[in-house]
C-alpha cells in the first residue's frame, strides 16, 4: 500500500459517515478486530477486510473507501456485528457505504439494475401468464405484479 | 393463528416446493395463511443502493397487513429481516416514520406499526409449539439424519429478529428437525452463510462459500441439508453443479426445506410437497413415503 498523505484525508467524512441510517456508530471501533478475526469473506478474500476500513473511515480516506469494488463483496451475513464488543453495527456500516457510493457514482456497473426492476414490475422477478398458469396446475393462487405502486414511490422520494 | 402471507419475489416463481409444503403443513396444524394480492417485493434488494426507498418499500407491505389487521408470515429469511428490521427502526424512530409515511401517503396508505413480522419456522415454533406438533407425528424419520442451514437473516440482527434464537448456538430449526424424529447431523459449518447475496456479483466468491458447507455436508454423509430460505437455495441446490466442477468432486447433497420433511413425519405424500420439484434429491428416500395408489 502507498504511504498514506493525510493531507489528502478528510477528518469529516467519519461524521458524515455517522449521519448515515447505519452509521451512527462507527466512531465507537477501538480496533479490536474481532470483526475480521470472524468474517467469513475475508478467510476467502483478504482484501475485504472489516477493520482496516473502519480505520480507513476514520482516517478520512472517503474515495479510497468509497470506489472499492470489495465493498460488494461483503455477503451481509451479521457475524461481525453480532460479534462486536463495541456495538459499531458494522455489516450496517457497509450498507450505508454502498448507499453513499451510489450516490457517488461510484457502485459498480449494473448495481441498480433492482430498482428499475421493481419500478417495471414490483417484483424482482417477472410474473405473467406462463408462471400463474404454473402455479394454477399446482393449486396455487396467482399472483399479480404491479409497477405502479413502486413507481410511485421510487420516482417521488428518490433520493432523500 | 391467522397471518398475512407474505411470499416475496423468489418462492412464488422459483419455489413452489417450498410454498406448496409450508401450505400443507400450515393447513394440518391449523396456521390460516391469508393471501394479500398487493404484497410484492419486501424492499430488501434496495437497501444497498438506498436504505430509505427500501425501509419505504418495506413500510408500504407491512401498512397492507395493517389494513387487514394480520401479522405478517415470511417464508424467505430476507423478507423476513427486511420487515422485521423495518418495523424496529421506524416503531423507534418517530421521524423516519413520517417521513416514510410522506410517501406512503399517495398510495394511501400510512404505517403504524401495529403489526409483527414472524417466519414460517417461528410460528412452528412459538405460536404453534413443540409439544403439539410432537402429537401429531405419524411417520417418525428415526433413520435420517439430516444437516440445519439456519441462514443469517432468519434470525440476526438479533435486535430485529427480537431474540428468536441465539446468534452463536441457535436451537430453533434442530429442535424442529428432531421432532419428526431425524437426528441432527451437527456440522462444523452449520453457522456459515450461503453466499446468495454475492453471487450477483461475484460468482466465484458465492460458490467458495456455500462449497465449504456443501463438502462437509457430503463427508459427513447425512441424508440432506434442510433449509428455510429461498436465498440459500439458490446457492445450495441451484449452485450446486457449477460448485462441483470447481471443486472436482461429485457432491449430490440433497436438498430440501424444512416443511417438506416436517410435512412428510406428518403423514403427506411426497407429491403434495412439492417434492417433484426439488433438483437435487435422494429419489429413494423419497420413494418410501409416497402413498399407494
């Protein structure tokens, strides 16, 4: 890794980070690491790795956190915030990241391909006649996909 | 014990087996389970790009439950999380709530948080209980064994899945398995995660994760992996050839949900489990419970 210039770093984006819905808590971490130690992505990646970007956070390394692929990467499995002695909420802490880099731009491509789906469709998957007539074969009941309600709330509140 | 019946977006298409089974079973122990033809995704797949739209989606199926005064019954872990994880934060948080309310209002429709979120499994084993279910076992499963996925969002966070079961040492769904009689195939990665929220993006890492469970699964020579989320399907039965080529060994892990085998300790046929529709499965195991013609 580069030698870090802290002239470059941004004391505020910790605070920014804490406004976050999620990130209210990471200014709590005093490194103890258990996040890591348990996190099962970084056994398997050890790119990803919790507690280094808490520190990055709170170092004020916005970008160098922000544009980080690996962001993605966590699978949202809760073992490092329901292991964490300081209550720093850290899989939450994640989510407000990833919100923080979309508004960036700086998610990667086609991670907003979600919205769009439940904007066309409600659903993350398409229902028409070929799956209801599947389901009527079974003896289920149909069920019915409908854009405009997500529509509505998607085009109006976008983005608070 | 009456419930809204909250399918989400991967049982209704991609999991019949699942929602034909927790049907079943939910019929034989007396769970009414209300279809609300308005619920449609939870909100989950937006909480990494905005957690507000999520948390309003979110609020906008539980408002519909409102409405019609029932709790809300979940079958997949993520719809579970993201309902429950809603209803705690915006019962506590006065102004998110009005400003998820602001816009719900035209839809008309308002949350107030009158409404609880339970899985399937939960209501098995609160609402329904251990002792009444144990009555009702016909065809006790004493010759299996069988593995528990428990999954992460089924019960953690804990504060939002409001202490269902320990984060370290859950007993839910194995105490659940041993009622129909099946022992418990205790595994060394029995809290490990299926890996499904990564597969859209990295495949590679996905398949990693839920290979570890699967080979030890295999070694132990149990006769399944029991699930509870559609999630984890995906990656444990839909990912499960690919995973054997990166592992070069042949798995064959069957794999079911737990209504399917609590279904088949009560006395359903295969059939009416949705049986024919798992993909990967032990074809003789299955056999000795189908009914005679």
């Amino acid at each position: 890794m580069n030698r870090l210039d802290l002239k470059k770093c941004d004391p505020r984006f910790k605070d920014r980070v804490a406004r976050e819905l999620g990130g209210e808590h990471i200014k709590k971490c005093f490194s103890c690491g258990v996040c890591s130690a348990r996190c099962p992505i970084e056994k398997i990646e050890p790119d990803y790795n919790p507690r280094r970007i808490i520190r990055m956070i709170l170092l004020g390394m916005e970008e160098e956190v922000l544009k980080q692929e690996y962001l993605w990467h966590c699978s949202t499995c809760y073992t490092c915030q329901e292991s964490c002695p300081q209550q720093v909420n850290f899989t939450e802490v994640i989510f407000a990241l990833r919100n923080m880099a979309v508004r960036k731009g700086l998610a990667p491509a086609g991670m907003g391909a979600a919205q769009k789906l439940l904007m066309q469709q409600g659903r993350m998957y398409e229902v028409g006649d070929f799956e209801n007539e599947k389901r009527t074969e079974l003896g289920l009941p149909k069920i019915k996909s409908d854009a405009e309600s997500y529509k509505t709330i998607l085009e109006d509140g976008s983005s608070s | 014990m009456k419930y809204a019946f909250f399918l989400g977006c991967t049982v209704p298409v991609r999991n019949l087996n699942y929602e034909l089974s927790s049907r079943w079973v939910a019929r034989s122990l007396g769970i009414e389970l209300v279809d609300l033809e308005d619920f449609q995704c939870c909100g989950f797949p937006l909480k990494s790009l905005d957690y507000k739209d999520s948390l309003t989606i979110a609020a906008r199926n539980l408002a519909l439950a409102e409405r019609e005064g029932l709790s809300v019954c979940t079958l997949c872990s993520a719809c579970g999380g993201s309902l429950s994880e809603a209803n705690h934060l915006l019962r506590h948080d006065k102004a998110l709530r009005d400003e998820v309310n602001q816009r719900l209002l035209p839809l008309g429709l308002n949350y107030d948080g009158r409404v609880e979120v339970k899985h399937f499994i939960r209501i098995l084993y609160e609402d329904v209980g251990l002792e009444a279910i144990k009555n009702l076992i016909r065809r006790p499963l004493s010759e299996f064994t069988f593995a528990p996925h428990y999954g992460c969002h089924y019960f953690k966070p804990a504060e939002a899945a409001g202490g269902l079961d320990s984060v370290e040492d859950p007993r839910t769904l194995s105490e659940l398995i041993e009622l129909t009689g099946a022992r418990v195939l205790h595994h060394e990665t029995m809290l490990n995660c299926c890996g499904g929220s990564v597969l859209g993006i990295k495949e590679d890492l996905a398949n990693t994760l839920a290979a570890q469970k699967l080979g030890e699964v295999n070694r132990l020579k149990g006769n399944g992996l029991v699930l509870i989320c559609p999630f984890c399907n995906v990656m444990f039965e839909g990912q499960q050839k690919k995973i054997e080529k990166k592992l070069d060994q042949k798995l064959k892990v069957p794999v079911l949900y737990y209504p399917q085998l609590l279904g088949l300790a009560l006395g359903a046929d295969p059939d009416a489990l949705g049986f024919k529709l798992n993909r990967v499965k032990d074809k003789d195991f299955i056999k000795q419970f189908a009914k005679e013609e």
